[in-house]
C-alpha cells in the first residue's frame, strides 16, 4: 500500500503539474493571440435563487440535500399544515351555511311576491268599488295598508336575497384564501437547479420568509471580466467568447457576451488624457448558452477560475489554441 509520503508527492505532482499547464497556457499560448481577441481573468457565477416560506410556521419535511439536482415546480419542503386544514373545512362549512340560507331567502321572496300580487289585486278591486259607491274609505285606506305592508315584506326578502349572494361571495372569497395559504405550505422549486446550501431542518420553527434552501440556475452561469475601455467599445452583445477554466486547461469552452457596462468600473480622479482614458474598465458579463450548460450540468461549479476570451470582430477567426474543446 502507498504510504503517506508517496500519496504527498504524489498531490504535490499533481498539483505542479496542473499549474505548469496554466502557466504554459497564460504565457506562451496566451501571449500569441491574434490582436482582434482580448482577454480577462474571472471566475465562473450562477444565479443564486433563494427559497424561503411565505407563511411563519414549522418544518414538517424537508426533502432535499445539498448537492442534488432539482426539476422545476419539484416539491422541495412543506410545513405543519393541520392548523390551515382545520381552518378550511370551517369557512367551507360556513359557505355551505349561507348557500343554504340563500335558498330559503330565495324561497321568502316568492311567497312575498305571491302575497303582494294578491294584496294589489285586493288593492285595485277596492278602488273600483269605492269610485261606485259599493266600498267605503275605511276599507280602502285597510287595502292599501295591506299592499303597502306586503310590498314592504317583498322588499325587504329581496334585500336579504342580496346580503346572502354577498356574504356567499366573501365565504367563497375566505375559502380561496384559506385554500392558497394552504397551498403555500407546499414549497417548490421555481427553477431547475442544484441546491447550495440548505439552510434549515424539520422541525424548526421559521418566521415568514425565513431561507429554507439557496439553489444555483445552472441555465445561468456566467464569468464576469473587466476589459478596458478599447476593448469594451468594440465589443457588442452577443459576441463571440471562449472561456479556459484553471483545473481544465485543456478545455475550451464556447460562450457569448450577453452584457457590456454603460459606466466604467474604476475610474481615475480626473480623465484628461487618452492614456488616462484607457485605464476605464468596464465590466463585461460572459455566459454560457443553456442547452450546453444542460448537457454538463454534472460538472458545472461557481467559483471556478479561469480566462475569458473575446473575439472583438465579427469575422475575426478563432486560433488553433481556442477552437471548441469539450469532454466527452
């Protein structure tokens, strides 16, 4: 068996080994490009989504561990929903409740309809008898205190009609929210990624927005370089870039400018002069297209360092040392 000092030379091989590639790479490679491709030191960043609870409330499950990939709309966590639940069924009893008192208000209204069709019938033979004689005005001002009682009754059943569709409509309204505050005890993944960090366990107790999970969207990875104003202003959004990380040198990566600053990242204190000018760096944003990054998904890290490259012609070629090198 190897011993502890074979396996250190053996790290330190290694290790001197990737180093003299990069060396090689950064000083006789590098310094033999063509005039057209600049380039910059970066380093590889994705997309940091953080997963947090709408609702304060305990962890009942929790899914996933660092490291795993997860699909969009993948259920990642739930918290304690028993309270919600129970809350749920009592504003769906509730609903229930008042649709049943709207059909008896609806049934109130037709018999009140009935009894003041009958009254104004009552109502109007009497005024034909009073104008012949065959009536007196007692009974006249009796049949009209009768329609007037009956069309107030009508009135008033058709009024209760009403305050039940609209106390109907805030039950239903109650349940909808009751429903979506249960359906937020359902944590998903807004996007397809790799999880970071995982900030929480079952069983804690989380206030509302408290981080469960960090996820990296490896549909966005990117490095961010400076370049300095001459090689910024010839660039443009969608440009041609390769990108060489240190621990794969031998890889070539193709990419696209999707970003070039508006504003200088450092500026001198007074720009007077053209070699002052051309000390403005502007930061350029490098990324990856998304089917690539689907297909490598496995090997994708943030953090990793490297050296951009960017074709700062439209029809300038790509040297021998750049053209497109991927793994198997």
């Amino acid at each position: 068996m190897m011993g502890l000092k074979s396996w250190i030379v053996l790290s330190l091989v290694v290790v001197a080994a990737a180093l003299g590639s990069y060396y090689y790479w950064s000083v006789h490679i590098a310094s033999q490009l063509p005039a057209y491709i600049a380039s910059s030191n970066g380093r590889i960043e994705a997309n940091q989504v953080n997963i947090a609870t709408k609702l304060a409330g305990r962890i009942s499950e929790l899914y996933v561990r660092e490291g795993e990939m997860v699909d969009k709309d993948q259920v990642l966590a739930r918290l304690d929903s028993r309270q919600l639940a129970a809350q749920l069924k009592t504003v769906e009893a509730e609903e229930r409740r008042l649709e049943r008192a709207e059909e008896e208000a609806k049934s109130s209204v037709d018999r009140f309809k009935s009894q003041l069709e009958l009254a104004e019938q009552m109502l109007e033979r009497t005024r034909k008898l009073h104008a012949e004689g065959f009536a007196t005005t007692e009974k006249l001002q009796q049949r009209n205190t009768e329609y007037q009682s009956a069309h107030a009754a009508y009135m008033s059943a058709l009024s209760g009609v009403d305050q039940s569709v609209e106390a109907i409509n805030a039950a239903k309204q109650e349940v909808r929210r009751v429903g979506s505050l249960l359906g937020d005890t359902i944590i998903s993944s807004p996007i397809r990624g790799r999880v970071q960090y995982r900030l929480a366990e079952p069983g804690e107790v989380l206030p509302a927005g408290g981080n469960l999970l960090t996820l990296l969207d490896l549909a966005d990875v990117y490095m961010t370089v400076f370049l300095p104003a001459r090689d910024a202003g010839r660039l443009a959004i969608g440009s041609d870039a390769r990108l060489v990380l240190d621990p794969v040198p031998d890889y070539v990566i193709p990419a696209k400018v999707s970003f070039v600053a508006t504003q200088a990242q450092f500026t001198p204190r007074t720009v007077e002069t053209a070699d002052e000018r051309e000390k403005l760096m502007f930061r350029v944003k490098i990324s990856i297209d998304p089917s690539l990054l689907r297909k490598y998904e496995s090997r994708v890290k943030a953090g990793v360092r490297g050296i951009a490259y960017v074709n700062l012609e439209d029809d300038g070629e790509w040297p021998e040392t750049l053209q497109i090198r991927l793994p198997e």
